[in-house]
C-alpha cells in the first residue's frame, strides 16, 4: 500500500508528529511519502537510528502558513496549486491542509484544529468557504483526545487518538525530575510570538540570581555574546532529559514533548490565535503548566526552588494517553487491509 502525507509547514509539530507515524508505518511495511518542510526533517535524524525501513522524505514548500491565511491567497485557494499529484496513492493523510479534501475526497486528516476557525482576523469568506467544504465531504479527522477542539470532536467522521509518539521515553517515566535544573525556552519553526519571547530572554538575561543552571535556546533566540550558561537546543533527547521547565508558543508538537519528558509548561503567545488560546487552557486544565502573564517569572521561578511541586506535576504527566501513532496505525490496519 503507497501512502502519501502533506504537511502543514507553520511549526514543527505537524511534521513531528507525521514523521513518527510515516517512520513507524514505513517499518510495518507501508511505502510512505512524505511532504513537508526540510527544516522539519532533522528532527527524523533521531528516528533513522530505531528503524531500518525509512519513509521517503520530500521536500514541499506548501506556505501553508499564518501569513497564507491573512493574504487573498486563501480566498483564491492558491494552496491548490501546490499540492502534488495524488493519483499514485492508496491513501492521502492531510496534517492539515483542508484544501487538498478538493482534489480528493477521500482525504485523512491529523489535525486537532482548523486554521479558518482559530484565526480571528481570516477573511470572513475562506471561512464559510472551508466549511462548506468540510460539511459537503465530511472527511475522517484523527485527533488527540487532550487538544482537539470541540468542533473537531463534534465532527461526523471524528477519530479520538492519544497524543503522538513513539513511547522512546517510557523508561524515564519514573524518573525523580528534581535533579533537573535546565530551563528551555522555544519558538519553533514560526516567527508568531518571537518580540514576546525576545523580550522575556532579555528580562532573565538581567536577572541578579539565576533560578537554573542552563538556559536552552534555539539559535534564532540566541542573543550576541551570550554568557556561557546559555546553550543552542538542538531537540536532543540528552538535553531534554535534563530540562526542568519549558517557555513556549504552545503548539502540540512542543507540548507533547514536555508531557512525554515529564516537562512543566509555561506559555506566551500572541493575541488573536484561538488555537493557542485553546492549548493553554488545556494546560491549565490539565495541572502541567500555566501562562504566564506581563513577563512575571515568579510562578516558574517557584517551581525550580520549591521541590514539593515535584509530586504532583509528576503523577499528572504519567497517566497521559500516548498512543497516537498506534492509532493511527490500527486504524488504517482495520479499515484499509
């Protein structure tokens, strides 16, 4: 069975979590395609190692990004036009482009949210325009059963899943974290919330007593001549394994990082986004993390001093779902072999 992915290209976490399942599918047998964003495959370097059968990764400048969605592009569907020839495959798994649901019908989707409905200032007419289309094809969606919004669980087709990954880290599950003393701050692969976050490193830059030993940051966030406790984050499992807390964007890719290496969040985003709205809530709710609020650093500076913290946040991140590319995997078992 040949089976092809397309991946949204705002962030990192639509091509992670594609990448677990197209390298876990490719070991099971399945010839798999994958389109997305070259930035996105190192990420597989770590993967390449655990399996001998890879799938084919392809480079694909979709722009399917939130500047596409704020242009006319979107009203005129240009995104049609980028999309590659599908005809060669048995199954298509959009990550999550709703556009190719056009070209066709029988499309699959990741997704835990739409873009036309967490972006407040979309045109008004792409917005009825998707849900027209999704109302007309009515398209399978998988979604985690944490994060997926309510108008993707109340969907028709709507398939609960557990968040994505491959469980690499379940023998680290009963590790004490309180050893752990790194701080991570991270964007991702988008420019969203990049002066909000600049603008915090500056802050702890300037702060008399550190509250950690290193801070990790990608190099976009790197600042000129930075002190020698500030280290490049390069998505190691040895660097996260020492990570305490995480400052974030809260998309899903990152998130189910820190859930699987047992990680508190803190978010900061920009304003308009539902979907991180949304995310940070289920944060929240969930008891792994908060916002934080006017740069105020007191919430995590507590957690890094105060160790009886540890407990609870420890039982909360181990009862977490993550069978996700699993998922995905019986899914297509039962119904497509």
């Amino acid at each position: 069975m040949k089976i092809a992915f397309l991946v949204c290209d705002n962030g990192f976490g639509h091509i992670k979590r594609c990448l677990l399942i197209a390298y876990y599918l490719s070991s099971k047998g399945f010839s798999v395609d994958l389109y997305g964003n070259e930035k996105g495959f190192k990420i597989a370097n770590s993967l390449e190692i655990k399996f001998k059968n890879h799938p084919n990764l392809i480079p694909w400048n979709f722009s399917y990004k939130i500047k596409y969605f704020l242009s006319n592009s979107c009203k005129k569907l240009k995104i049609i036009e980028k999309i590659p020839p599908l005809e060669i495959y048995d199954l298509v798994f959009s990550d999550n482009i709703l556009e190719v649901l056009l070209l066709r019908q029988d499309t699959i989707f990741i997704s835990q949210f739409f873009w036309h409905e967490v972006l407040k200032d979309i045109d008004n007419d792409y917005r009825e325009k998707c849900r027209e289309i999704i109302k007309k094809f009515k398209p399978i969606i998988l979604g985690d059963q944490y994060f997926s919004m309510d108008y993707i669980k109340n969907s028709k087709n709507y398939i609960s899943t557990g968040l994505f990954s491959l469980g690499i880290q379940k023998e680290n599950s009963e590790e004490n974290s309180q050893n752990r003393k790194d701080l991570l701050i991270t964007i991702g692969n988008t420019n969203q919330s990049c002066d909000l976050i600049k603008n915090l490193i500056n802050k702890i830059q300037n702060e008399k007593n550190l509250f950690f030993n290193n801070l990790y940051l990608e190099d976009c966030l790197i600042p000129k001549n930075p002190p020698s406790w500030i280290k490049s984050f390069n998505y190691t499992q040895t660097q996260l394994k020492n990570i305490k807390a995480c400052i974030c964007r809260p998309g899903l890719g990152i998130i189910s990082d820190c859930i699987e290496y047992k990680i508190r969040i803190y978010s900061i985003f920009e304003e308009k986004n539902l979907e991180m709205e949304h995310n940070s809530f289920v944060i929240k709710r969930l008891g792994i993390g908060e916002k934080i609020i006017n740069n105020d650093l007191t919430h995590i500076k507590n957690y890094f001093i105060t160790p009886s913290s540890e407990a609870k946040v420890s039982s909360k991140n181990m009862d977490f779902n993550l069978s996700g590319v699993y998922d995905v995997y019986n899914f297509i078992k039962d119904n497509y072999t």
